[in-house]
C-alpha cells in the first residue's frame, strides 16, 4: 500500500489522537487551514467547511492529490480548480441517519408520556400524578414528512411501536412504500389525519413554512409535532398561534426558525462557529421557549458518540481507500 504524506486541519483533539495512531508522521491540528502553520506539503489533507480550497490554496500544496473533507456538502471547496489540479475529493455523504431519528423518537416519547414535566415533578419532592396522563402510541397514527433516510429509519422505528404510519414526499418511491408498509398522502390529509407528526424534510425554497398558520390549524388538537430538520419547515408565529388556539397536545424541537444558519450538524461543534453564532442569544427570548407544551433542545439530534465517529471513520476510510487506488465517496 503506498503511504502518503498526510495533513488534518478542524480536528478535535480525541480525532487528533485516531488519525495519529494510524498515521504518525502525519501533520494534525485543531486550528482552520489558514491558521494551522506547516503542513509538510501534504499529499492527502482531511478538512472541515472552515478551510477553503481555491486555486491559490492549491497553488501552496503542489504534490497535494487528495482532500478528504468531513462533511456531506462540500461547497467550501472550489471543485473545477481540484480537477484541474488532478486532485481528488471525497466527502462523507451519510453518518447520522439512525442518530437522528431516535432523537425524533425520543422526542415523541417524551411528550406522549410527559416526561419533562414528571421528572420536573419529582426533583421539587412532588410526586402526586395530577397532570402526567400519558397517550399511548400503539394504534395511533404518525405522519412523517420526508421520506430520505432520517425519514424512512424514524417510519420503522414507528412501526415497531405499532404505530400506523402515512408520509408525505415531494417525490414518492412507491417501492420504499411497500417494504417498510406506509402509505403516501397528500400534505394536508396527513395533518388532519395524524396524531404525531414528525419533520424530516431539508430546507429547500419549497419546504420553507411548509408547516404554515393555515396548516398548522389543520392539526388535531391531540396530535403531536416533532422537528429535528430544519427550523425554517415551520412557521413560528403560525406555531404559537396554534397552541394558543388549543391544536397540539405538544411539540418537540431540536431546531428553531430564528437559529443561525447551519451547513453540517458537525460545525456546531467548532470553535469556529461557537465564535459566529450565540444560540443563546437565538434562542433567549423565544415564546415557543416557555410554553407549557413545548420541549426544545439545542440542535443536539445529531450528537452522538456513534454519529461523530462514523464521520471520523468514514473519512479515515476514504483515504486509506485512495492510498489502495480504489477510492470512494468521491464528489470530484
């Protein structure tokens, strides 16, 4: 196996540990490509979406021929100069699907059995039942809006709790349908039918407020509602004007509209973002924040040892794929 010259920039420290078993002489840092010194003119350089390549960054590596970025986009990377330059890129195009989903779930859960309140409840010694009656799941009906792979592993997370499952898609798989055993519906029967609803749609111009006012009014006043896509899918006002309207017997969020712009759940990690973006400051004085039927957490679906590691190994394996001439994941 032929052994490259190898750089990593945007690493956390216990990656930094990993990469350096594996490849000693290799270069490592935490810091962001501009301000991480010498590299060694590396041969495979592992990136994050802090370090942009350009063709002048390329010009300072002339032997580079591989850059591993650890994220699924990848558009921190000018793609026509690294073909130009004959310098293969690769990215990691899945890790957080099974993550994600059980947040969704976890979410939900602790809704229909009021969960956050109860445990309120007994850290002040109050351990009466008054206003903890749950909902069972079984039997009922989930809606799941997005069918991609965060939606189609929560669909057979549902089914295991025998729930009965309807989806919306932009673009249905008919075939999908069939081996998980759901059933395609428009938008709005899916709301007025579902006792929960959970949103794994990207944000895209269509799916902005796709959960609007006059949508959110179409919900059963006992149904659940559960986001941990994107903050944009539903409308704030439109929300708050729901519950106030007595539709939703609870919502749980991992994101929030007013959030800063997120391009891979993995920056929220970095110190570069930390120093952007306060999530407090997004997050302080939100209605949604203190409303007695409202959950939220801090955009933390994705964050699981599990989820970190499968990118850390994913990446590891892209390069270790390129030094044996078959390499994957490649985007460029």
């Amino acid at each position: 196996m032929n052994t490259l010259r190898i750089a990593g920039v945007e690493l956390e420290p216990w990656e930094i540990t990993r990469l350096q078993e594996l490849w000693p002489q290799g270069v490592f840092s935490e810091h962001r490509l501009d301000e991480a010194g010498d590299l060694g003119d590396p041969e495979a350089l592992i990136i994050f979406i802090y370090s942009a390549i350009t063709a002048e960054t390329l010009a300072k590596m002339p032997n580079l021929k591989l850059i591993a970025t650890m994220s699924t986009g990848f558009d921190h990377l000018d793609l026509a100069a690294c073909k130009a330059r004959g310098v293969t890129v690769c990215n990691v195009p899945t890790y957080g699907e099974n993550t994600v989903a059980e947040h969704a779930l976890a979410l939900l859960l602790s809704l229909s059995r009021s969960i956050v309140p109860s445990v309120n409840h007994t850290r002040h010694g109050d351990f009466r039942l008054d206003g903890l009656r749950g909902t069972d799941l079984a039997g009922k009906t989930a809606g799941v809006i997005g069918t991609g792979r965060i939606g189609r592993r929560f669909i057979a997370m549902a089914k295991g709790l025998e729930m009965q499952v309807i989806a919306y898609d932009l673009k249905p798989q008919p075939a999908l349908a069939k081996e998980l055993g759901f059933t395609y519906v428009d938008l709005e029967t899916l709301l007025k039918t579902s006792d929960a609803v959970s949103l794994h749609a990207p944000a895209t111009p269509e799916t902005f407020h796709l959960l609007n006012a006059a949508r959110l009014m179409m919900m059963k006043p006992t149904a659940f509602l559960v986001n941990t896509a994107r903050g944009t899918l539903i409308e704030t006002q439109g929300l708050i004007a729901a519950l106030e309207a007595g539709k939703l017997a609870g919502v749980g969020l991992d994101v929030l509209e007013e959030e800063c712009v997120i391009r891979e759940e993995r920056e929220l990690l970095s110190k570069a973002f930390q120093k952007q973006c306060d999530l407090r400051v997004a997050y302080a004085d939100h209605l949604l924040l203190e409303h007695p039927r409202v959950i939220i957490t801090p955009h933390n679906a994705f964050n699981s040892h599990e989820a970190l590691l499968r990118i850390l190994n994913t990446t590891i394996a892209n390069v270790t794929a390129f030094q044996e001439s078959q390499p994957a994941n490649v985007v460029s």
